[in-house]
C-alpha cells in the first residue's frame, strides 16, 4: 500500500530580529522534559487555554504559529543533541508551543514523524493535542513503521469558556477517530487538567470513564499553576482554583481518590468496563505498547497500586538497580556535586537541573531525583497542595 501524501505546507520563518525578541525559552528549540527531548521550532496557538504553560513564556498573545527553522534543521539538531539517544530517548513534538494537529501546524508535525520514521529510529515518540484528528490524519500516523509514535489527546470537560474555549467534544470525537484506526500508533486519553470543583464531578468521571474505553490507556493529572498562570486568572476575572501557586502539579489527595473509587481496581483479565488508569504519562504509554515503564517508576512503589498485575510483572523484570560506580561516573561528567545516592526508589544528585537528571533516568531506566526538591511518599512528585503529611519512605 503507498503511504498517504503528507501534505507540504510552509509556515513563515521568524527572522533572526524576531526570534532574538523570543523567550530564551522558545528561542532555544530543544528542551529536555520528563517525558522526553521535546522539540518546538514552531510556536504560537489561537486555542486560548487559560491554563496553558505558554503563560510561562511571555507569548501567551501570539496567537498565529510561526516557525523558527525548517523542520529539516529541527530534526538535524534533535538527533545530533548531546543528550539524544537513537532508539531509547523519549521524543515529544510541538508540546510546549503550540498544538501539534492545527491545520497549519500539522503538515510540520507529519514531517518531523518522516524525516525520524526514515532513519529507522524505533524512539518513543510523544504528540499531544486537543484538536479535531480526521481518518486521513490517522493514515498518515500509520504510515510510519519504524517510531513507536504515540498520540496522547487532552481532555479536560472543563465548560468554563474561559478557562477551556475550545470544545472537550473535538478531543473526544479525535480520540474515538485515533483509537478506531490504531494500527501502527497507540492513543491515550489524556485526562487533564484536573481541577477540584470544576470538572471533578461524578458526571465528568463518568465521561472519562465513557472515553477511557476508546483509547489503550488512561493517564490523568492536576493542573500546572504557576505565577504568571494565575495572574492570568486573576487579570481575566476567572476563578482561581488554589490560593498557592506550586513548582509541580497540582492534584490533591481527595481528587485522586474519587477518581480511583469510580474507576476501581485494575483486573489482569480486563474484565473492567472501563479502561487502564495510570497516574504517570511515561506508564500509561509503555503500557499501550507493552513495554516496561522507560521512567523507572517502579521504583517510587506506591504508584503501582493502580496498575495491572501484568503491566507491575513487566516493569519488576526491567527494573534494575544501577551500580552505584556507574551512576556516579556519569553523573560527575554531567556536573553533579555532593554525594551522590543509589537508594531503592532512586537515583539521588545535587547540583543538576532537569536535562540531566532525564539523561541518567532514561539511561539508567531508574529514578533520577534532586535531593534538594524530594519526592513525599504517596505526593509521586506532585505539590503538596491538598496533600496531608504521612509517614512512609521519603526520596529525594
């Protein structure tokens, strides 16, 4: 069968004036985040989402997508990244900037996929929407052979229109449509973000409950809130969800388990009228592909209570702690200062950002934390907003 066309549409190239006028942010088109090296050469979105995290870039008022490169420089500079590994770095695409299914912004998206799926590169590759999806698209997504390509599509129901002005129905109709023509692509329902009070109600779990069947696994999530997303909230007279702003996402306790009460337990025999729930994105999408987690969350234990037994069997087998000498040889070369701690749960640093903490966590397959900002027992990594304190092992 021939591969679908990709459609070959340009968008303006931003001059070197402009770009030098950028957020050094979205000036430097590669960044490494927790699920991957995530790649955003093209930036601005008209989708309004009130809690977007381009608030956090200054150019929240750029509505028009632009692009800074051509997507052939892009992919040269993503693959010959100093921290990109062929075939086992994660890779996120358009996740920081802009929507990746745009109408103008998705013949970018299909090329990246190409030029990547033509070097025989088998990554892990992210792309995150909340726009309308067609069965053409769906083609194309199954045209590649070789990228082990995920669509994660976001779904809040949030109905306030200026929190959420764009329909949950588009993403849920793209969901259905993804997970219909799924063949050489995986889909997940991205539930998120969840914020107490506004799209937490019984009817909204139901409906995530109702979309979860309709993808090959469900990852949810609270809100992103920073300072300059609530100042957004308050300059536009929107309700503001927390008091305090936090590094990490929000979600607390009694969110989380409401939603574990409506969904239940996993089942090994997938007899659950629902699909399979996880708390953290890297599981949810090694679970749709049969793989163990790439994050090591396995070692962070108590996440796993929400999991299948067989999914829990896959990543114990693939969870090897690293020797102590090699951590400690890769991550001096990175920089690290202080001691550095291989625990049960976790590798340990001082004195590395995020970029190179990810570098050793997907090397390593095991859990990279700063000691100077632990993870709670039960928290996973989130703000402690909502959160009482429990005892129980504390990491780094």
């Amino acid at each position: 069968m021939t591969a679908p066309a990709i459609p070959r549409r340009t968008l303006p190239l931003l001059t070197t004036e402009q770009i030098s006028g950028l957020n050094s942010g979205l000036a430097d088109v590669i960044e490494y985040r927790k699920s991957g090296l995530s790649l955003n050469h093209v930036v601005g979105c008209p989708l309004d989402c009130g809690y977007c995290v381009r608030h956090l870039f200054g150019n929240f008022e750029m509505k028009t997508p632009r692009a800074l490169m051509s997507d052939e420089d892009a992919v040269s500079m993503l693959v010959g990244h100093p921290y990109f590994r062929p075939h086992k770095t994660p890779i996120q695409v358009f996740n920081r900037a802009t929507d990746p299914m745009l109408p103008v912004v998705k013949p970018h998206t299909f090329e990246v996929l190409r030029l990547l799926d033509e070097q025989g590169l088998t990554n892990h590759v992210l792309v995150i929407t909340r726009w309308r999806v067609s069965a053409d698209d769906c083609a194309v997504l199954n045209s590649f052979k070789h990228l082990r390509l995920t669509v994660l599509v976001t779904h809040s129901g949030i109905d306030h229109p200026d929190i959420e002005p764009v329909n949950s129905a588009y993403a849920a109709d793209s969901l259905r449509m993804l997970y219909e023509h799924a063949e050489n692509y995986r889909t997940i329902l991205y539930w998120r973000p969840i914020v107490p009070g506004l799209n937490d109600s019984d009817e909204h779990i139901e409906r995530a409950r109702e979309l979860s069947l309709h993808a090959h696994a469900t990852v949810f999530t609270g809100l992103f809130f920073r300072n300059e997303i609530k100042a957004y909230y308050e300059d536009h007279g929107m309700p503001v969800p927390y008091e305090d702003t936090a590094r990490r996402k929000i979600m607390p306790e009694q969110a989380e388990q409401r939603i574990l009460s409506a969904f239940g337990p996993a089942k090994a025999d997938g007899g659950a009228e629902w699909g399979t729930l996880f708390r953290k994105t890297s599981c949810g999408v090694a679970y749709a592909w049969g793989e163990a987690d790439y994050n090591g969350h396995y070692g962070v234990r108590e996440l796993c209570d929400i999991c299948p037994p067989e999914q829990i069997a896959l990543c114990k087998k693939a969870w090897v702690k690293p020797p102590l000498e090699a951590v400690e040889q890769e991550a001096r070369a990175l920089g690290a200062t202080g001691d550095i701690e291989v625990n049960d749960r976790a590798i340990v640093v001082e004195g590395l950002d995020e970029p190179p903490r990810y570098y050793l966590q997907h090397g390593f397959g095991y859990q990279c934390h700063d000691r100077n900002k632990p993870h709670h027992y039960r928290q996973h990594g989130r703000a402690p907003i909502g959160w009482e304190a429990e005892d129980g092992p504390k990491t780094a």
